[in-house]
C-alpha cells in the first residue's frame, strides 16, 4: 500500500509540501526551524506558504529569527479558500503559532485578514499600522478541516520580528489620570478595524497566549 510515511496527526507538511518544488525552501526552513514537527502535531492549522522567488532575505536571517516570522505564518484554525471567501470585507483577526510561543509583543502574533470587495483576500499583521500587502494566491494543499496550506504573495514580518521592535511607539498616548498604573496593554487601543462580524467558523477558541487581549476588544 502506498499510505506508510504519515504522520500520527494525519498530515505532514513536508509531505504536503514536497510534491511542490517551487516551495522547497519554505519547507526546507520549516524543518530546520522545528516548525514543521509544531505543524505536524497540531490537529486544526492553517500554513500561508510562500514560493523560493518571495521568500526574500528570511532564508538569509538567523534561524531564531527567520522562526519568528514563519510561525507567524502559522495560523491556529483552519481557513481555506472557500472559508476565506466567506470573510466579511472587515478585519478578521487570527491567532498564529508566534503567539503561542509567548514571545510576541502586542499585537505581532496575530494576522489580520479581509475579504476584500474586488473578490481578493489579503493578509498583514495585526499591529497597528500594518499594511494588508499579502496576497492570497491560491490553495497547495487541505485536509478539511485539519490543514490547509496557502500560497500567498509575500513574507508578513511583523514590526520588530527581526528583534528591534521598540514596545513604546511614539505615537502612544501619555496614560490616563485615571488609570493607576500604566498597563502595559491599556497602551494599546487593539485592533484599529472595525469591529469584527461573526463569520461561521469557530475562529476565537485557538489557545490564547498572555498578550493583549486584542480580539476581543470593544468596537469603536
Ligand atoms: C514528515 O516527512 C518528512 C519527509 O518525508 C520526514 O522526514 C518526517 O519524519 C515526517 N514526519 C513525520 C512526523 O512523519
Ligand atoms: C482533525 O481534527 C479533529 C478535530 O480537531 C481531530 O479530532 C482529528 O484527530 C484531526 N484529524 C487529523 C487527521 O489530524
């Protein structure tokens, strides 16, 4: 029988990606990150995947840093390209693997998402003032409702992946009389979007990390 090199978890990245040479680079990182192993033990994840030709300077960084970047590639639910476009034209905030590592700061570890009204979906990290720049390019591979794999435009690196992301922008308001402290996530106003519409998928129950509660923030 031709099924013997899979997984416990059903699925293998490196497998998934393997039948695409135009992403050997991408897996070849995933696996000397260990974020294909990550990948391969989580039941329900989505992988934006990025051909040789983009993945830029990322193959060139330190592999703590180009980790960072990828495994905020790595989105803890499951989105393919039927579901993305059943987003509403709104931001819709996904959590990644980088925030569940516990190292993100403010709002590096999750991405946003829009469907956009010309029919495009696109992806930008979800700290303020991010652009949306990535491009849903089509789908590589899905094992509904375990893994999907995405080809997108372009590398998303959030500010200060590459590790000089300074946690006081300069724009942050002075704290409140009112609040006794300054708390740390007070600072942040979250998601600068409108508020998020219900979409039909269970997208708030991925683990989320001690960071900002950002998801769930009040509407403007
Ligand atoms: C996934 O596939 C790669 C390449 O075939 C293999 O080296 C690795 O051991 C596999 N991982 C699992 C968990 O099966
Ligand atoms: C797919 O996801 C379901 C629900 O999370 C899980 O119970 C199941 O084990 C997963 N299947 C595979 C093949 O990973």
């Amino acid at each position: 029988v031709l099924i013997s090199a899979i997984s416990v978890s059903g699925f293998n990245i490196t497998v998934l990606l393997g039948r695409y040479p135009e992403f050997s680079n991408f897996s070849d990182l995933l696996t000397r990150t260990q974020l294909a192993e990550e990948i391969n033990h989580r039941s329900t994840i989505t992988v934006l995947a990025v051909t040789n030709d983009k993945l830029g300077g990322v193959a060139g960084k330190p592999l703590d840093v180009a980790k960072r970047i990828l495994s905020n590639h790595v989105i803890l639910d499951y989105f393919d390209v039927l579901k993305l476009n059943k987003l509403k034209n709104t931001r819709t905030e996904v959590t990644t693997l980088y925030q569940a590592s516990g190292v993100a700061n403010d709002a590096q570890g999750f991405l946003d998402i829009v469907h956009k009204l010309d029919g495009s979906v696109v992806f930008g990290s979800a700290v303020r003032g991010s652009g949306l720049d990535c491009k849903l390019e089509g789908s590589v591979a899905s094992q509904p409702y375990n893994i999907s794999v995405l080809a997108v435009s372009q590398v998303i690196i959030a500010p200060g992946m590459d590790g000089t992301y300074s946690k006081a922008p300069a724009s942050a308001p002075p704290p409140k009389a009112n609040s006794p402290t300054a708390v740390p996530s007070a600072a942040s106003p979250a998601v600068d979007g409108p508020a998020l519409s219900p979409v039909s998928g269970p997208v708030a129950d991925a683990p989320v990390a001690d960071g900002p509660a950002a998801a769930d923030s009040p509407a403007d």
